[in-house]
C-alpha cells in the first residue's frame, strides 16, 4: 500500500468514526523522526542498554547538511565579486571592452 493509499483510508476511518482529520504526509516528517530517535534512545537508557547515536538517516542528514554549506559558501562568494558593470569598481571597461574614460 502506498503512503497516499494509507493516508486516504485513515482519512476515511477519522471520517466514519467522526474524528479530526489526520495530518497530511509530509509537513512532520522531521520532527516525527526526531521524536522516535528520542523515544529510542529513552528506551535503550532506561533498560540499560548503550544509546545508540550513528545510523543511516544521521549520516545522510550529515551529507545533506555539508553539501548545503559548500553551495551556501559558493553562493557567498560569489556575491562579493564586483560587477563588472558598475562604475566605479575599478574595472574600466565597457561592455565592448574600451577603456570607460573614452569620451
């Protein structure tokens, strides 16, 4: 069953029962995942057993994060170049290439 197949039947009990709609795929997705690594890690702290802290979704979301801040540095520096076109930048050429002090 597809996740839009799922979300269409619940939709469907909340319905029939008179319940709240449920929340659409997507919007939480983050924030649930975090709560169940919380939960996990609450559970594995109360039975004794060592917290586990490395896993899949950690090391993509790692990824993800580092490849966001090289294209945010990229973006940055690319920003503080001057504009070849602007006056007063220091390159005095126009767009043909002559020297701005022509006249």
């Amino acid at each position: 069953m597809s996740l839009t197949e799922q979300y269409a039947l619940d939709l469907y009990r909340a319905a029939q029962r008179g319940e709240p709609a449920p929340p659409a795929p997507g919007p939480h997705d983050w924030r649930t995942l975090r709560e169940l690594r919380e939960y996990r890690d609450f559970r594995a702290v109360t039975e004794g057993r060592p917290v586990r802290r490395r896993g899949r979704l950690t090391d993509a979301l790692r990824s993800v994060r580092a490849v966001r801040e090289v294209f945010a540095r990229r973006r940055s520096a690319l920003r503080e170049l001057p504009d070849p076109g602007e006056e007063g930048t220091g390159s005095g050429r126009d767009v043909v290439g002559r020297p701005l002090e022509c006249g």
